[in-house]
C-alpha cells in the first residue's frame, strides 16, 4: 500500500505521464527544504547558510520581487518635496489620479512652494552684512501670482521665516542663478526698507484691503506709497460697484485704516474727486440691478433705511478726510463740481449733510443755478 507524499499524486495518470509518487526520489537534508508557496504554486529552495562563527543564519532566497517599484511607492512627504523642487506647478499633477491627489493644493503646499521659489537666505549669497536685520529677500515677482501674493498677505506676520526687504527686481535673475556680482553688493548695502514705491499690484486688488483693512500699515515697513489718493479713491470706485460682498461695514472699516495712515505721515487729501466718486458711485450709478445691489452693501431691505446709510457714508468721508486735520477740507467741499450734482440731486438732506459742516457753494454757482 505505501504512504501517500505530500504535494504528489498517489495514482499514476496516463495522460499526464507523471511518475508514480513512490517512484520520486525525496530529499530531506539539513540545508535544503521544499516549500510549496500557494501564491506562485511552484517550489521555492531556501538555502541557510550559517556563517563561519555559527552564531547566526543567513537567508538567502532566489524568489524574484514581482512588481517593480515606482513613483508611486513613494510616500506622499517625498512626492510633493519633489514637486516643490521642479517648480513645475502645471505637468506633474496630472500625470494620474495618484499625482493629482498627492498634489492637491493645500496650506502647506502653498507655503513651502512661496518659502522655496519666493523667498532667499541673504546667507547663502554672502550679503547678510548688507541688511538691516536678519531676515530673508522676498522676489517681488510673488506680486505676479493672484494665489501666492494672496496667501503672503494673509500670512506674513506668521510665516517661518523673518522678512527683511524686498529685493529689486534687477537682482532676481542672479538670486536665481545663486550667482551674484559684486557691483550688486554695493547697491544691496545702500538699500533700506521702504526704498521701492508699491507695486502696481495693490492698485487694482482691492480685495487685499478688504481681508486686511491695516496692510498699508505693514506695507510701509518696505515701500514707499506715494500715491496714497489714487489708491483710495481707486478702492471707493471699487468697492461701490463690486465689494457688495464685503458690506458696508467693512468698506468703512478700510477707510478709517488708511485715513489712520494718512494722518500718521501728515498727509492731506487736496482733491474734490474722491467725494466726487463717492456722490456718483451711490447716486448716479446706473446698473442693472440698483435696488438689489444696495440692499446687498447695506445689508437692509428698507428703502428708507438705505437711504439714511448713504448719508451716513458721505458724512464719514467727510469726517475722514474732508474733515478738522484737513486745512482745504470746506474750500474743496465748496467746489463747483461737487455742488452742481447736489443741484442735480435735489436731495435737502443730503445737502443737509454738508450744511451741517460749514460748507457751502461759491457764488458763481449759485449764480448759474
């Protein structure tokens, strides 16, 4: 009868030809093993190989990995360090759906992206002697990204890294190559913080100042703002028309922020234009919409309450900059311009308003009306 072996027939099958199991040779030897393995079905030799100390063993098998390793056997950390380094930000996320998920924009995406592309160690130029404090160059091409000019405005008094000045742009190109000439020293050294005027950046984002009402303030640590009317009244046109979703409040909030600025650096405003925006803007502004789109900025429904807010703004911005601190303040209120759309208007209370501060019209527009 016989003892049936593991692993071999125990009938002989003439169509298969196979040998009678008793007929096959079985070794047993202190260093080979047989080894059935379900997932490849074939037997796999394992050798042990002691070492000449006979302390330890050794295994050494012959079995081959299966599946070749790639990018994606990466752990996500390296993927996106990758990616940070090849300051490629359009071809590797959509290489698949592993990439595109590994990629996906987040916080600490966009920071460490900014702190690598963005900002430079002075130390690793060899120009730290040369700054004021022991911080770090921004490139101010950060201002040409929407995204990371948002996220460096949200966050710059909490990055990782001190901020020091920002560097001209006729520098960039050789912080870049990490190669810079030595007549560039001698200008670094003579710069100081606020040497640069704003960028063109914050004269038509207005956004900025709606999330940050006091950015002028922190701005001026590294520019110099020259133009201060021409960004508020850029920002009063701005906000009347298509801030609805910020509100009044937060409009009035901005406004208060940069008067604060402008008395700091003893600087008046010398034109009638900005009121003349303000009147045109919440009085003369056609759209298509209007009652909807007052009932947003004011966040009311009642006619005659919106009414009473538009009043209330125009005296804030009297306040604010037409105001005691303003010298010209009543001689620019009293201006032709301002006072033929008030005649227009026909509004008593609204006139009524700039009555209340001494400011009445010249005689040759009382005259022509």
């Amino acid at each position: 009868m016989g003892f049936a072996t593991i692993g071999y027939p125990t009938r002989h099958h003439k169509r298969r030809k196979l040998p009678d199991h008793q007929n096959c040779p079985v070794y047993y030897h202190n260093n080979n093993k047989n080894v059935r393995t379900k997932r490849n079905k074939r037997i796999t030799t394992i050798k042990l190989i002691s070492n000449t100390d006979d302390t330890s063993i050794l295994v050494q098998s012959n079995r081959r990995p299966r599946k070749k390793i790639t990018f994606q056997d990466l752990p996500c950390e390296i993927i996106q360090r990758i990616f940070i380094m090849t300051n490629d930000t359009t071809c590797m996320p959509l290489l698949n759906k592993f990439f595109f998920d590994c990629l996906r924009p987040s916080y600490y995406l966009i920071r460490q992206i900014l702190i690598e592309r963005y900002l430079f160690n002075p130390k690793k130029y060899g120009i730290e002697r040369c700054l004021q404090d022991d911080g770090y160059l921004v490139n101010p091409e950060i201002f040409d990204n929407t995204l990371f000019a948002g996220y460096f405005l949200t966050h710059i008094s909490s990055l990782p890294v001190p901020i020091d000045l920002f560097a001209p742009r006729s520098l960039v190109p050789y912080l870049h190559d990490e190669n810079i000439p030595d007549d560039f020293v001698f200008d670094i050294s003579r710069l100081g913080k606020g040497e640069f005027d704003l960028p063109m950046y914050f004269y038509h984002n207005f956004d900025v100042y709606c999330n940050n009402p006091s950015i002028l303030q922190t701005l001026s640590k590294y520019f110099t703002i020259s133009n201060i009317p021409l960004i508020l009244e850029n920002f009063l046109d701005w906000s009347l028309s298509y801030g609805t979703h910020y509100g009044c409040s937060t409009i009035v909030e901005v406004l208060i922020c940069v008067a604060s600025f402008l008395n700091s650096r003893n600087i008046s405003i010398n034109s009638q234009h900005l009121m003349v925006i303000a009147l045109h803007r919440l009085y003369n502004y056609n759209m298509s919409d209007p009652l909807n789109h007052w009932r947003k900025l004011f966040n009311s429904s009642n006619d005659e309450k919106i009414n009473n807010y538009k009043e209330e703004f125009i005296q804030q911005i009297i306040n604010l900059f037409y105001g005691i601190k303003n010298e010209n303040g009543t001689k620019l209120l009293s201006g032709n311009e301002i006072w033929r759309i008030l005649v227009d208007l026909s509004n008593m209370k609204l006139i009524g308003v700039f009555t209340k501060y001494g400011v009445y019209p010249e005689i040759s527009m009382i005259g022509a009306t």
